[in-house]
C-alpha cells in the first residue's frame, strides 16, 4: 500500500475540520439547521479531496453524496444529524483537552466523518470511492434508506463511520430494531359516579404492557422494552385514551417476523376497548456473516483490532440486509454517544484514519493484493 504522504492524515487538521462541524448545530428534523450542517460537510469534504460535494433534497434534510470517479467500488456511509437540540453548543462547547475533544456530535458520528475524509485525502486517487452522509439516520432513515440500499448495491462494499465500540472495537454485527407504537381507545366516565359505564383505556394499557413484555427471548437476544406510556386527562374520569410506545431489538430475521405477527394479532382484554398499532422492525438484523471478510482486511491491516456485536442500529443494517459486504464503527474511538459525557479520542484519529486508507486500498486492488503481508499499517 502507498499513502500519498503529502496528504498524510495529521491531528491538527482533523481537529480543525472537527470543530467546524461540530459548531454547526444539526438536530434531527430541524430543515435549516440540517441545510447549514450540510453544506459545512460538503466543504469539508471539497476542501480535502476536490470535486463536487452534492446536496442531495428530501423531506428530512439534504443529503450529502461525493464521488470520486470510475466505476463505484465502496461506499463510505455517514450521517450529519445529531440528536441534541439547537442551544447544546452554547453549554457544552467544543473542546480539546487531556486527550480527549468534546460537543455535542463529536463521537456520534462527527468524528468519524473527519477521519473518513482524511483517510481518503491519503489515497493516490479516490477512483472507485463515494461517500454518502445522510440527514435522518437518528430518526430512521425513512427520507434515505432507499438512496443508501441504492449506492450500496453499486458500490458492492460498505464502511460505516459510526463510533466505535468499547476500546475501539468495530462493530461486526447489529440488532435489527424498531419502535412501535400501541393506541387504546375506551369510553370516558365518571371516576366517582359511574365508572363501570366507561372503559378503562389505561387498565387495557397495562394488560396490554404486560403482554409485549413477556414477547422478549434474551436467551436469542430478542427484547421487547415498553419505553413511555400516557393516559388520561384527569384525575376524576375514566381515561378513554392511552398510548404506549416500546422499543423493540431483535438478531435474526425469523424473530423480527414474530414480533412483528404478535403486535398484529394483539387484541383487547377488556370488551370495548379498541386497539390500533403502528410501527414495525424497520432495521433489519446485521449478521456477523456480513462483516466477515472486511473485518479480516481491517485485522490484517491491523492485527489488534477487535469485533464486537451490539444491540444499536445503524444505516449499516440495511446494506448488511442485502447481503452487501459492511463493516461498522469505524469512526471515532470514544463513547458517551447521545449523553453530555460525549468524547473521541484525539490520539486514535489518525491511526482510524489510515484505515480508512487501507481498507479502500484493498477493497479497490481485490482484497489480498493491497495488503502489507506483514506489520500492519505504519
């Protein structure tokens, strides 16, 4: 393998890209917030590596997507949409200090969106290489799985740019997951006067909560977590609405078919009350099998890294679905992912970031042929 060593990864740069994405604020589902949080990632990724960033229009955002010319060989998939609110920047702003760079965004996935356009600015040439950062992978990527399954099927090869997984592990293997939400209706009634003419939509939510729960298999990894709940309008009626929402996580295609069945067969306990359920495992399960031969590049290149399955979802579940070789978590060494606590590593940036430049090397020469056949990257 040959870096184009004037293009060398270096922390100082990368810290400096890192804060200007950073300072931009980029909540989820904020449409101007999203815009300006785009086109920072468009110049970054422009300033590195030249071409044309382009801003890609949906109904959750611009997504962003750069190619680097000649027939498609990998993607590099990332978002830049960040769960914290406008404002966090003003209370927990960037910083870089004993080590460690914090604000809000820096580990999920910020970070790794630097250290995947510095690793590429090492290439020779970026021939065969695209990169595709979406604007709603923390709200389900319903304005962009279709582009993502859509590159990922040209491309033939995934990198994910999620953070990685305790002590710097890449992610292997992810739970398909999902959200449902479960609506009761009743009859309102007085508390006090007549109760028994009303229909308790709260008492039906609780037989209800019972239920789904006792649906989790942890013994296959499957679990069925009712999350919030809501009923009522005041203390002395008979609640005539309820809402429970719950979280389910699933590893195999046959348990996300089960859960799925159960909430449609799910019926009342009590007579008139009304059930209607929405929602579906919408990330299918990423097998181990699916990272398998990138995860043996990324040892080869370097022989200590680790492998770890994990219950979160990723855009990386849907290019493992359809059976396209992915690798996840190749981002920032850190933790603290949606918690003020949030932090990379600084001194793991340009070691990730050359594998960046490793992994595209081999995936572009056919796997074995651009590998150091002894050593590891340097």
């Amino acid at each position: 393998m040959t870096l184009h060593r004037s293009s060398a990864p270096q922390v100082d740069a990368m810290l400096d890209d890192l804060r200007r994405l950073v300072e931009i604020e980029s909540p989820s589902r904020d449409l101007v917030a999203l815009r300006a949080s785009a086109e920072a990632v468009a110049a970054v990724i422009e300033g590195r590596l030249g071409g044309r960033a382009v801003l890609m229009e949906s109904e959750a955002g611009p997504h962003v997507h750069w190619s680097g010319g000649g027939e498609p060989r990998v993607l590099v998939l990332g978002h830049h949409d960040t769960v914290f609110p406008l404002g966090t920047l003003a209370r927990r702003p960037f910083l870089v200090e004993h080590g460690r760079a914090t604000g809000p965004g820096v580990f999920d996935m910020l970070g790794g969106l630097v250290q995947a356009v510095h690793g590429l600015a090492a290439l020779e040439d970026t021939c065969g290489v695209e990169i595709l950062v979406t604007a709603d992978e923390e709200v389900g990527s319903g304005a962009s799985r279709a582009l993502i399954e859509e590159r990922a099927r040209a491309c033939g090869a995934v990198l994910v740019f999620e953070g990685a997984g305790e002590g710097g592990a890449l992610k292997t293997g992810r739970k398909g997951c999902g959200t449902f939400e479960l609506s009761v209706r009743g009859r309102a009634a007085h508390a006090g006067l007549e109760p028994e003419e009303g229909v308790n939509a709260l008492v039906e939510a609780a037989h209800q909560v019972l239920d789904l729960a006792a649906l989790s298999r942890p013994e296959v990894g499957t679990t069925v977590t009712p999350t919030m709940a809501s009923a009522g309008t005041t203390d002395n009626v008979v609640p005539a609405e309820a809402t429970v929402t719950v979280d389910v996580r699933v590893e195999s295609a046959e348990e996300k078919e089960r859960i799925e069945s159960a909430f449609a067969r799910l019926r009342p306990h009590l007579d008139g009350a009304e059930l209607v359920v929405r929602g579906a495992v919408s990330r299918p399960p990423m097998p181990e099998s699916a990272s398998a031969e990138l995860f043996g590049l990324a040892r080869r290149l370097l022989p200590d890294l680790t492998g770890t399955a994990v219950g979160g979802g990723s855009d990386g579940n849907f290019t493992a679905a359809l059976g396209i070789p992915t690798l996840d978590g190749l981002g920032a060494v850190g933790g603290g992912a949606h918690a003020d606590h949030e932090y990379l590593l600084v001194d793991a940036m340009v070691p990730r970031a050359r594998l960046v430049t490793g992994l595209v090397e081999a995936i572009r020469a056919g796997a074995g042929r651009a590998l150091p056949s002894e050593g590891g990257l340097r």
